[in-house]
C-alpha cells in the first residue's frame, strides 16, 4: 500500500514574539531546525529563538501548502493573528 505523501503549513511564535510562516513535509524536523539556527534566514538570529510551533495545516499537495503559506507571509500581522484566532489560536505576548 503507498504512502500518501503530507505537506504542512506551519506557523513559529519567535522569541521575539515574531511570527514566522513556513512550509514543510516534516513538521517536527523542520522546527527542530529552526532552533538549530540552520532553518530559514528569518530564525537564525539568537534573538528570534528558540522558536515554538503554535499551528499547522495538513494538505495533501504541495502547491496548495505553499500557498497557505505564501498568502500568510504576505499579509499585515494584525490580518495574520486573526487568522490564528479563527484557528483557535489564543497567544499571550511576553
């Protein structure tokens, strides 16, 4: 029986209290990754991490994962936090 193949889209809270939105077909590698400093440009700085996984979005396509995180990252934060609180995502900035 074949694998059926899973992308994600996924949202870090940074500690800079930053948002970051990325793509991924391992979740768990992929964040463990950004708080080595070897993710993506965005969390490499020390003061962006350690960075915690607060949302993730199963697709069962790659381009329609990209997509969720294209449009993420290309919206103003105020429109990306109600887009988390539609998701049931309540953060208490520090």
């Amino acid at each position: 029986m074949a694998t059926i193949k899973r992308y994600y889209f996924y949202v870090l809270l940074c500690a800079d209290n930053t948002l970051y939105g990325g793509f991924s077909t391992d979740v768990v590698k992929r964040v463990a990754t950004h708080n080595a400093g070897k993710g993506a440009k965005y969390t490499k700085p020390r003061t962006r991490r350690p960075v915690k996984l607060i949302f993730h979005e199963t697709f069962d396509n790659k381009r329609a994962a990209l997509q969720a995180e294209w449009h993420f990252k290309h919206q103003p934060r105020e429109d990306k936090l109600s887009f988390l609180q539609e998701h049931g995502i309540r953060l208490r900035m520090h």
